[in-house]
C-alpha cells in the first residue's frame, strides 16, 4: 500500500506594500500536496495585516480589482475524490469610496472521482514438483519452479524474482558400496580377420 504523504506548507512571502487602505498583505503555497490519504493543509494561504498608507496616497475614488487565478494545484487524490485549488490575489484596493472587492482568494474544487481500483498483490503458480538430486550421495541439490501467475497492480505487494526459485540439499548420506552403480564389462564387436601367416601349410 502507499504511504500517506500530509501536506505541507511553504514559508509565507514577504509582505508586500502598504495600500492606501492601510493594508498589506504575504501570502503562501502548498509545498507538498496531500497523497493517498495524508493530512491536509489546515490555515489560510493569505493574511492582512495593518499599516501606514504611503504619502503618495490619492484621494480620488476607485473600486478594488482582483489579479489573475493562479493554475490548479494538483489533486488531492488520484481516484475515489480529491479536492485541487486555486487562488488569486488583490490587485488594487478600493480607494476612498470606491467598490471593494467581492468573492474569495481561494477556490476549491472536486477532482479524480473516479472509483479507487482495489490493490492486487503478486500471485504464483503452484509449485512444480522437485527435479533429480544432483547426487545420489555425499550431498548433492535438487530444485523447483513456479512462474508468476498474477501480476501486481494499483500498488499490490511486488512479486519476488526470488520466490521463483528454491533450492533444497538431497542425497545427504555418505557414499559407500552398495551405492555404486554395478557396471558389467562389455565387448567391442570383433574386429575383420587378418590375412593368414602362412600361404599353405599349417
């Protein structure tokens, strides 16, 4: 199974300049989003605080204005319903009388809702009987094999380049003998005759 990943913050930004609303403002991101079912991120990603409006500060009106949406963070999740964000950010304060921003800095929606597969472990095939001892006696080695039957997947248990394979002593007991194989000796066929010693006589 995957291990849970918890989700972790980046250090805030430095803050940013004083509006003319008094103002400022840091912000900060996801460092590493929350995977197969890590905490969350629990905290704001923006904060305000209060401060001196600069002396270049006009008095004429206008509304506040928002910048552009950030990209979607990655997924929460990779299957069974996760959660990616957005944000944008103030682009100019509402000054004087002016219309102030409406809507939030952050946006939520669901994402990968597709069913989690179940994890599917490795499974072998049977094993095959055991081969023929290497030796009969003062110790020898006999094997056996099985294949893979099942592969793993969606983060199953691996299988084990190992597990292919075992091996096992046999014929452990001392030589002596009664066990060695008789052998029974065992002629060429003869040869053609060669030609007589002797043209007559005996």
């Amino acid at each position: 199974m995957a291990v849970p990943i918890a989700c972790q913050w980046a250090d805030w930004v430095d803050w940013g300049p004083c509006s003319c609303q008094g103002l400022k403002e840091r912000e900060r991101s996801i460092a590493v989003h929350a995977k197969h079912g890590g905490l969350t991120c629990v905290g704001p990603m923006r904060e305000t605080d209060q401060c001196k409006p600069p002396s270049t500060c006009s008095s004429g009106e206008a509304d506040c204005s928002f910048g552009l949406w950030s990209a979607w963070s990655e997924c929460t999740k990779t299957c069974g319903g996760g959660e990616r964000y957005h944000t944008r950010s103030v682009a100019k304060q509402a000054q004087d009388q002016g219309m102030g921003c409406q809507g939030g800095l952050e946006a939520v929606e669901p994402c990968n809702m597709q069913p989690c597969h179940p994890p599917v472990d490795c499974k072998y095939t049977p094993w095959s009987p055991w081969g023929a001892c290497s030796r009969s006696c003062d110790g020898g080695e006999h094997t056996r094999s099985r294949s893979v039957a099942v592969a793993s997947s969606f983060g199953g248990h691996e299988c084990e380049e190992a597990a292919l394979e075992q091996r096992a002593a046999c014929g452990s007991h001392p030589c002596d003998a009664g066990d060695l194989t008789k052998v029974d000796c065992v002629w060429t066929n003869w040869a053609e005759w060669g030609e007589c010693s002797s043209s007559c006589g005996v």
